[in-house]
C-alpha cells in the first residue's frame, strides 16, 4: 500500500466544509419545506424551496463523488495515535455510514424526483431523467429519502459531538486534522 499523507488535502479540506455547510442547511430546510407544503398546498415559496432543495442536493452529490475520487487517489492520514482501537472502528464506522448516506439520500432524492416528473433546478436546468413517471414510485422512494436523511442528521450530530470531543475535552489533534 502506497505510503498515507501526513495531512488532508486543502482540496480535502474545502470538500468536506462545503458539503457540511450544504448538508447542514439541506436537511433541516427538507423537513421545513414537507411541512409547509402540506400547510399551503404547495405554494410558490415551497416550489423554490424544492428547486432550490433538488439543486444544491445534487450538488452534493457531485462534491461526495468528487470527495471519494480525491480520497482513493490521495489518501486520507493514518488514525491520530491518541485514538484507542475501539475509537478508530467507530470512527471508521460512522465516517462510511456518512459517505453512504451522502451518496444515497441524493440518488434517492433524484430518482424520486424523475418518478415524480418534477426534475427542474435552478438556472432552467433539469436533472436526467432516470426512471420514468411513476407517482407511487415517487412516494416510495422519497419516504426512504426523508428516512435516510434523519439517518444521516444523526450520524452527523454524533461525528460533530465526536469532533467536539477531541477539540475541547480530550484535547488532541483530531479535530485539527479537518480545519483549514
């Protein structure tokens, strides 16, 4: 095996925070939008919350693949050596559930969208269509989206806890590894 970086990437680095910052915002405007559109019978303000949902999510997912290409080619550094092994499973374990829910939620988001013919984004673009109109398809998949994102709200509240953690109670290196 190819020797391990001393360090993440600036690219790494910037991947990471772009797509948290996405993510972060995703999520809770995701449940906002579901619950105003069955509040105002999906008014234009919800319309631009799903355009703008649909957008950046497939944004994301071109940032996750992006992220995993860079992670395959480069690298990524060897666990901090204040980690106990049962600390690198976890870590491992929950930094591979983030990567599948990151690819999952945005796949199942688009294909729900294509079943459901509703494939427009920002700028007059519209994703491809990968499955054809099918409304009960549609329902189906976006409860395994809406599903799978709470998965992923909580994988994300226990790795920046895990972070936190490491910055101000153990005090060791490992949250300094992802800051710029």
């Amino acid at each position: 095996m190819a020797e391990r970086p001393a360090a993440y990437s600036g690219l790494q680095k910037l991947i990471h925070w772009v797509t948290a910052l996405l993510v972060l915002t995703l999520i809770p405007v995701g449940f906002f939008m579901v619950t105003r559109g069955k509040a105002t019978n999906f008014d234009a303000v919800t319309g631009q919350l799903y355009t703008a949902h649909k957008t950046f999510g497939f944004i994301v997912l071109l940032l996750v693949v992006l992220r995993i290409a860079v992670r395959l080619t480069r690298g990524t550094p060897a666990p901090e050596p204040t980690l106990s092994r049962f600390q690198v499973i976890a870590s491992e374990a929950v930094h591979g559930l983030i990567y599948l829910a990151l690819i999952a939620v945005p796949l199942l988001g688009w294909i729900g969208v294509s079943a459901y013919g509703a494939r427009d984004l920002f700028g007059g673009f519209a994703l491809p269509e990968i499955v054809a109109k099918n409304p009960g398809l549609a329902k189906a998949v976006l409860q395994y989206h809406g599903l799978i994102a709470i998965a992923l709200a909580a994988l994300l509240f226990a790795h920046i806890g895990a972070a936190l953690m490491h910055r101000f109670v153990l005090k060791d290196g490992v949250m300094r590894r992802m800051l710029p």
